[in-house]
C-alpha cells in the first residue's frame, strides 16, 4: 500500500475539519487520547509502538489511521513525515500526555501551524475570519488550571487536549481502521542524521540509548495503570508528621504494587502529600486499572476525577460509605492497620512513624479496655 498524500484524498477526498493524532507505547494509549478523537470529530492517526493495537483500541472513532513507527518516540522525524499528510486540516488535536507534548511543538513547526497547548476544548470554526480562512477556536487552561482562557487563532493549529475525565461514548459503528505507510529517515545520531542529507534546517531527533520505565513513585499520576488513594481515614487524629509518613508508606506500598499514590483533597489540604497527587475536580484526573481507596469517603468531587477503574477496592471502617458502596471490594478495617501489614507482606520497611501518632483503631481500644 502506497502513503497517500493528504488524508483528506486517504479518507476518499471529503475535508477533513480535524484529526487527532495519537502516541501508543506497546499499544497502550495515553491518558486522554479518546477524549482527543471525540474533540476532532472521529478522526485519528495513531502512531508509535503497538500502533494496530492502540488504534482498534480508541473509544469513539469513525475513521483510524495506524503505523506502528516502533520503540523509542522519534517526534522530530515524525513531525517530518506526519506534516504533509496533515496538510489541508485546519486542526490537529493530540492529548496533552508527554508524548503528545513532546511531538505537538515539533508537529506544529514542520506544518507552520499554531500551537495552542493545555486545551480544554477545541473547535474549528470557518465562518469568523474575514477571509473565510478557518479559525481554531479554543479554551485553555492555566495557572494551573485555576483559570480558563478563550483563544481564537487564525489558520491551521495543533492543540493538545488536557485530559479533563469527559465520558466519550463508544462509536454505534466499527471504526474504518487503516494501515498508513510511513516513511521515516532511519534513526542515528543526530550528527549523522545531517550528514545523511537532510536539509540544515531539518528537525533532529536525539539517538535513544534506553527506555526506561517511569519511577512509581514520582511519575505523572494521570498515568499510572495502578492507584493507591489515601484520604483522611487513613490517618485519623494522627499529627500531622505522623500522618505524612503514613503518606510516605502509601507512596512505597503503591510502587510496590507497580503503581502510584494518590489522595484526597482534605490530604493535599493538609501538607501531608503534594497537590500534584490530588485525585479529583480540582486535581488530577486519572484512568486506572485498579484503584484502591484507604480511608476514602467517595465526595464526589473525588470520585469525578478517577474514571472508570476496572477493578475498585475501598478500605473502610464504614461500610455504608460511599466509596465502599461503588467499590467491587470492600474491606471494612482500619485503613492505616491494613497498609502496614501490606507493607511488611510486600517487604517494604514499615517507619514507626507511619504507624504512630493517633489513637489506636477501635479493635485495638476494645482489647485495651478488656485488659
Ligand atoms: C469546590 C470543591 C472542590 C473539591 N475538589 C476536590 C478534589 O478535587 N478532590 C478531592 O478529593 N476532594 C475535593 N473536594 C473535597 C471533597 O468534597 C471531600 O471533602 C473530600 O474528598 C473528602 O476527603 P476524604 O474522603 O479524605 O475525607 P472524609 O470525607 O473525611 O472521609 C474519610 C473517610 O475515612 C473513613 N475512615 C475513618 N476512619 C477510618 C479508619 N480508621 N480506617 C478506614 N477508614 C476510615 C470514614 O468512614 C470516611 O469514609 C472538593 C470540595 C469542594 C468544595
């Protein structure tokens, strides 16, 4: 199969308003990615490792585009090769993940496009410009994402989307999915790349050495595949030392485990983990396989940011909370005990701090009180 020249002749000539392109990691998609082909309309390109699979995989698509460009993200010489098949579409939309950030700017350069980064929606709008040339009109988020801005630019854009937790509803239809050739320059350092005739203004890639995969307990919580969630239950009456280093134990535990600590709003609130692990309306939103809540109620501020985890697991001593009540399983204990004893299952060090610092869980009280 021959690369076509515009995916607007690819998708049988119709103009195309917008396309999304999306990054794959061994056919995993990044967080957002179906929110960013409901943005566009339907369209997307999906490139990457694992490129076929991410693409049958995308919520909400009419028309898919796949070439699997293999390990290790090239976004200099995929700009390069992605940018004439773009051309002719007014806006081009990629979820605001590190990938997406990382190949947007360059996308934008190869194509002259703008770009408008941290979106919180997009759309194209042809009537307003006195040219009748397309404008994107969009919102955009900042400070973080304490105020929202309408901007409008004249002629083509590439956006990237924050993942914001909208519901995207799965196609009535099965996708069109398509292979894409694409041809990109073999990969080399970025001397011998320009010695291998490119122009002197082509976009250089840097030689990938190793993929390594990210640090658990540091990575960006809107992708970790696995959550821990702490909220105030975890650390009742505890001071709040005490209480951040039950914090602390939850960040080891969670690595542990092969994912990352979150925590409510009352946690972040009170110092005892940082605000870039709040799970919520005004945090992060996340998209877990398993989330696991310790000492959670389940507001629905929190609970508005999480997504739709497979498997949710919610430590409680009350059961008729309503984390335990949406939860597939409820262990009704206390939450602080239960990590502990994770921990030392797991062979994470157990601090005394972690453990100390409240009055003891009712259990304990009650066998106190008999003795
Ligand atoms: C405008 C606005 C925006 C907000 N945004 C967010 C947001 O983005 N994210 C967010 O999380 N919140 C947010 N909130 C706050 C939210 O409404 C809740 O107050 C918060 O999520 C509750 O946190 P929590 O579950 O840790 O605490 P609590 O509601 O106090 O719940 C504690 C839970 O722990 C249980 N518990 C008590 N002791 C134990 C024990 N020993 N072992 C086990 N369980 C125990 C209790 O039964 C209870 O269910 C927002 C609020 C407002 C007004």
């Amino acid at each position: 199969m021959s690369t076509p020249d515009t995916l607007g002749q690819a998708s049988g000539g119709a103009p195309l308003a917008a396309v999304a392109v999306v990054v794959a990691r061994d056919g995993r998609l990044p967080h957002g990615a179906d929110e960013a082909v409901a943005e566009a309309g339907g369209a997307a390109v999906v490139v990457g490792s694992g490129a076929q699979v991410g693409a049958a995989a995308l919520a909400g698509a009419r028309h898919v585009w796949w070439s699997d460009t293999g390990d290790g993200l090239r976004p200099g010489a995929l700009a390069g090769a992605l940018s004439p098949l773009l051309e002719g579409v007014p806006m081009v939309v990629m979820p605001a993940s590190p990938d997406g950030r990382d190949l947007a700017p360059r996308l934008a350069a190869a194509g002259g496009r703008h770009l408008v980064a941290r979106a919180v929606r997009a759309e194209v709008v042809a009537d307003d410009h006195p040219d009748g040339a397309p404008v994107v009109r969009a919102t955009v988020s900042r400070l973080d994402d304490r105020v929202v801005v309408p901007v409008d630019v004249d002629g083509p854009a590439v956006v990237t989307l924050v993942p914001c937790g909208r519901s995207v509803a799965p196609a009535t239809t099965a996708p069109l999915v398509e292979h894409l050739p694409l041809a990109l320059p073999p990969a080399g350092p970025a001397d011998s790349q320009n010695r291998a005739g490119g122009p002197p203004d082509t976009i250089l890639d840097p030689q990938v050495v190793a993929i390594l995969e990210p640090d658990l307990h540091t990575m960006d919580l809107a992708d970790a595949t696995r959550v821990l969630a702490g909220g105030a239950g975890l650390v009742p009456g505890a001071d709040d030392r005490h209480a951040a280093a039950a914090f602390d134990l939850l960040v080891q535990v969670a690595a542990a485990l092969g994912g990352s600590a979150g925590a409510t709003r009352v946690a972040t609130d009170a110092g005892w983990i940082g605000y870039e692990r709040q799970i919520g309306t005004t945090g992060v939103t996340i998209d877990p396989d398993l989330y696991i809540a310790f000492g959670v109620s389940g507001a629905a501020q929190h609970v508005g940011g999480f997504g739709a985890p497979s498997h949710i697991v919610s430590v409680n001593t009350d059961a008729s909370s309503p984390m335990t009540a949406m939860a597939d399983l409820g262990l009704v204990t206390d939450a602080r005990e239960l990590l502990a004893e994770l921990a030392r299952r797991l062979g994470v060090v157990v601090p005394a701090a972690a453990s100390g610092g409240g009055p003891p869980p009712a259990d304990h009280r009650t066998e106190a009180a008999r003795g």
